[in-house]
C-alpha cells in the first residue's frame, strides 16, 4: 500500500463525496450550462451557479459573479497577471514563487517592457515587510505572492502585504496555489484584489480545476475571446464578470467536484484539518531531525508551515533519496526543484533541489512513523 506523501502537488485520495457527486454529475445532468433552455442544460447552469456560491463563501469573496473558472491556477495567474499589466508598469513579487508566477513575469518583462522586482526572502523563505515597502515605486501596480511555498511550506505574512498595497493603492494578487484548503482566506481580510487557486491540491477537488477572483471595479483584459452563451450577437467578447473570462464550456463535473471537496473541508472544520495535518508535520520534522545526516529546510512552526517538510541527506542527490523511498519502502515524495528554481536558490538548494513530504488531510501518524524509520534506516545505511 502506498504511503501518498506528495499532496503540495494533487492531494490524494479525493473524498467519496466529490467521487460520487462528479459520477452523478456526469449520469444525470451533465449538460452544457447556459447554452440552452431544455431542462438539463438548466440543471447544469443551476448546479455550476451553486458551486460558485460555495466558493466564493469560502473565500470570504461578496459577489459570486466576479469569480471565474478556470482549468488550474497557472493560467488564472497568466489571466491576472497579462490581463492588467502594461508596458511601464512596475511589479514586485517575492524569491519564493512558482514558475506560474516567475514565468509569466519574465516573459512580460522581456517582451512588453514591464519592470520585475523580486524581494529576495531569508535562508527559510521568510519575506520582511520592509523590504517590500523600500521596493515600492511611483510606477508599482502590482504586487503578486503566494500565500505559502510549494517547496518548503513557508507561510508568507499576506495580511501585511495586503495593508501595504491598500494604503499604496497597488493591486494585490494572491497565489494561493499552496495553502488554500489548509489557511483560512477571507480575500477581504487580507486584501487580495486578486486571488488565484487551483481545485486539486487542498481544495481536494479534481485536476482541470481552478479559479481567478477579481474585485468589482478593476479593469482585466481578456486572453481569450469565444462563445459564452451571453450576448451571442456581439462580435466581441462581453465586458461583464464571470462571462469575460470563461470562453467556451466550463468542466461542470469538474467544478462540482471542487465544490464538494470544499464542502468536505467546511463540514471536516478548517482549524481541525489544519492543526490534524500539523501534528503529523511536527512528528516527521522531529525525527528527521533525529536523523544527523539530514538537513531540514522548513519550519517546525504550525505558523509559518501550511504542510510541508523539506529535507536533503547531505551529500545524497534527492532524486535518489526519493526513487529508494517509493521503490524500497512504498512512500510517494517529489524531489528536484519542484517548478520553482529561485525559491531554491533562495534556501540554498539550487544545485541538489530536495526532497518533500507533503501532508494530506487522509494522512495518518502510522504512516508517518514508517516514513520516519525509513529515514533512519536510509541514514543508517550512509555511514
């Protein structure tokens, strides 16, 4: 039986809840939403207005329309990011971000003239407040950071950097690709202007499911033009939420499932699920810390870690030490550079990425202690 360790990327196994209500999705109603009248293109439309009220609610978000779907959280960041930044705009965002950020950023810099600044975070990934504010220029529009790195869990402090971009008049843009599901986010409390997620990691909801909130008010270009099922006379793309972002036919049963994944977590308790997932956090980080040829590169502090702890054996390439972990003792991590090669240059791990063991909400202290011993015993066996 696999030990599944490697939740930062798609959290498994789903819920039964969101299995069986994609397969009743799929058996009973499963129409095209609001591309007709009939009674289960209706079914459709009602069943996909529901999830998003589900959603948005469980981000604190008012008005359920000014939330889009979207396949994953990588293209709601491009949405976001290329849909409102313009030659000789300046963005600051942080040492710790994902490809979906980085890439994107990059892209614009070269090609439309954008400004990047990236806050360079300390040895654990930690970003200080005052930094970002001594990088704030007249030409800043934006500032985007994810809510907690995929590589080592660190918690960034998103209410402080939501202050700052509301006292600046800066648009802020959550990432909230790792943490969502496992931090409570209310995009009202911490200020986000812009929020993005996908549905298959925390979320607990199904791969090809995502989402971009945007405040009422802000201007988003669109990246993609196409049929909405609105205004089907016009020749242009509509310039109304959630119609402008979401061309051509959603994933219903997908976006049923992301909303049943959420109900389970409002129905489980997200304090519960998040203090049950830290208890077995702290027990692996305490006995790999047994563990006198590992080096750690997480913290062992329930805030400021949203469930992942990040290892190496010195000397030992961590691709290594990951393949004898799954081939030997059953036990699913990901090692490398995780899609996010400046957070590593960050904490020192750009030449031997690391290993990750990323805890689910369906993770057990059983597990854990097998996973702990397998590590000594691969301890045991360098000396």
């Amino acid at each position: 039986m696999m030990i599944y360790l490697d939740n930062a990327a798609t959290s498994y196994p789903k819920p039964e809840t969101v299995i069986n209500g994609m397969v009743q999705c799929m058996k009973d109603y499963c129409a095209n939403p609001g591309r007709g009248g009939h009674a289960l293109s209706v079914a459709s439309g009602k069943a996909v207005m529901e999830a998003r009220e589900t959603i948005s609610s469980f981000f604190g978000i008012k008005n359920p329309l000014q939330l889009s779907f979207t396949k994953n959280a990588t293209e709601a960041i491009n949405v976001g990011i290329k849909g409102i930044l313009k030659p000789g705009d300046h963005v600051i965002s942080t040492s710790m971000e994902h490809n979906s950020v980085v890439r994107p950023l990059k892209t614009l810099e070269k090609e439309s003239g954008i400004e990047v600044t990236f806050i360079r975070c300390s040895e654990f990934g930690e970003l200080d407040i005052e930094d970002l504010k001594k990088n704030i220029k007249k030409n800043t529009k934006m500032i985007v950071s994810t809510l907690s790195s995929n590589v080592n869990g660190i918690i960034m402090p998103v209410g402080d950097i939501g202050k700052v971009a509301r006292e600046k008049g800066i648009l802020f843009l959550l990432d909230a690709s790792q943490g969502a599901g496992t931090i409570k986010i209310d995009v009202e409390e911490i200020g986000a202007d812009l929020l993005a997620f996908p549905g298959h990691k925390a979320l607990l909801g199904p791969q090809g499911t995502g989402g971009l909130y945007v405040k009422e008010g802000i201007k988003i270009n669109t990246l993609i033009q196409g049929g909405t099922g609105s205004h089907s006379e016009n020749l242009f793309q509509p310039d109304f939420m959630p119609d402008m972002l979401e061309s051509g036919t959603v994933n219903t049963p997908g976006i049923i499932g992301l909303s049943l994944g959420i109900k389970f977590i409002e129905n489980m308790g997200l304090d519960i699920l998040k203090s049950n997932k830290f208890a077995l956090v702290k027990r692996l980080w305490e006995g790999a810390n047994e563990v006198k040829q590992i080096k750690l590169y997480s913290k062992n502090d329930i805030h400021k870690n949203s469930g992942i702890v990040a290892l190496n054996f010195e000397g030992v390439d961590s691709s290594e030490v990951s393949y004898v972990l799954d081939k030997v003792y059953g036990i699913a991590t990901r090692a490398g550079l995780h899609c996010a090669p400046m957070a590593h240059e960050t904490i020192g791990t750009r030449a031997s990425g690391l290993v990750r063991f990323s805890i689910g909400c369906f993770n057990t202290m059983e597990e854990i202690d097998h996973t702990i011993r397998a590590l000594e015993e691969i301890g045991a066996n360098l000396k």
